[in-house]
C-alpha cells in the first residue's frame, strides 16, 4: 500500500475531474430530482448524488490513457495505471472521522482493508486502494473532497483536495421549498379534478 506522498502525484490529474463530477452530480440532484419529491430519503439522496456522479467520473476519464475504469457492484472504479491505485467515489461522514457510509459487504469490507478490487496483472504494483469521497452540508447544498485510504480500523491517510474550499453550488432550501410548493400545487391541482369528476357524477 502506497503513502500520502506515494499516491499524490498520481492522482493529481484526476482531483479536477472528481470535482468536477461531484459538482454536476450535486447540481443535478438538487435541482433536477429532488423537487420531483416531497420527502426524499436520505439514504436516495446520497445514493442518487453518488450514482450521477459515478458515471459523470466515467465519462471524464473514458478517452484519457492514464486512467481505465470499469462498473463493479453498482460503482465504478478507477485505476490508474499500473502503480496498484484503484479510487471509488462515495459519500463520507464528517471529519476528522472520513469514513465511508456503507452498508458493510464483503466487497465493501475487502476494499477497505486493501484486498479485494485491484486486477492482478504481473507488472501491476500491490494494490492500494482509495476512497475519493464528499462531505455534502444538506442545508447549503456546500461540500469538501477529500481523498482518504481506508484500513481496517481507520483511515491510513487523507487528504483534502488542493484548492477546494466548500462552495455553495445550489441552495438546498430553496430548492427544498419550490419542491414543497410543487407538491402543494399537485394536490391542490388533484383535489380539484377530483371535485370536479364527483360534481359530474353526482349530475348524473
């Protein structure tokens, strides 16, 4: 498994499009999806917030060499070269802690005691595998990204991305109440048709 400063230079290049993939994802979530919903779950949003940004991170990385990535348990991962660095994206708990918000499964549990997920190739270094996750405030719609190496009891190391500082890319509560006020006018909208077929039934 491979240090902070082992890892850095290599993963440099991808630190822009992780940001940039979270970004879109949190924008798309927020404006796009949840105003669909009145209650959204909190386990949909970061479910849906990670799938959207999961393949926006594919097809960033899918037309440049240095990167091959592949669709594995519903996540994709990216490895980078041969230097052993395999990277997933996930939803992190708030620091110092940084540790991934999974449902604990074998593989889950195997990546993150750096077993498990890097392809074995004989020119391929030992695997040393990487969780790039966000820490999303729900009220701001703000985040931070860090990159962290996950063990088995705790992370080996993180690091938050150079450069970024939490930007207020949407306002959830805004978008929280143009989703109330949607709803709102849904209902009214279907009451009132209801009324209306009873009126004309009722004539009849």
């Amino acid at each position: 498994m491979l240090g902070k400063d082992e890892v850095l230079p290599h993963t440099e290049p991808l630190h822009p499009l992780i940001y940039d993939a979270l970004q879109r994802a949190i924008n798309d979530y927020y404006t796009r999806i949840e105003p669909c919903f009145s209650n959204p779950y909190k386990r949909m949003r970061a479910g849906t917030i990670s799938n959207l940004a999961n393949e926006f991170l594919s097809d960033s990385c899918a037309n440049d060499p240095r990167f091959h990535t592949e669709f594995k348990y519903e996540r994709v991962l990216v490895y980078v070269g041969d230097t052993g660095i395999c990277l997933r994206l996930k939803k992190l708990t708030p620091s110092p802690e940084l540790r991934s918000r999974n449902i604990p499964t074998q593989q889950s549990l195997q990546f993150e005691q750096q077993q498990g997920e890097q392809m074995y190739f004989p020119f391929c270094a030992p695997p040393t595998n990487l969780t790039a996750g966000y820490v999303l405030d729900e009220l701001t719609g703000e985040f931070d990204v860090y990159l962290t190496c996950p063990g088995a009891n705790g992370n080996a190391w993180d690091y938050q991305i150079e450069g970024r500082v939490a930007l207020s890319i949407v306002q959830a509560p805004t978008m929280r109440k143009k989703s109330e006020e949607g709803w709102k006018r849904r209902d009214e909208d279907r009451d009132a048709d209801v009324g209306k077929k009873q009126s004309g039934g009722n004539k009849e």
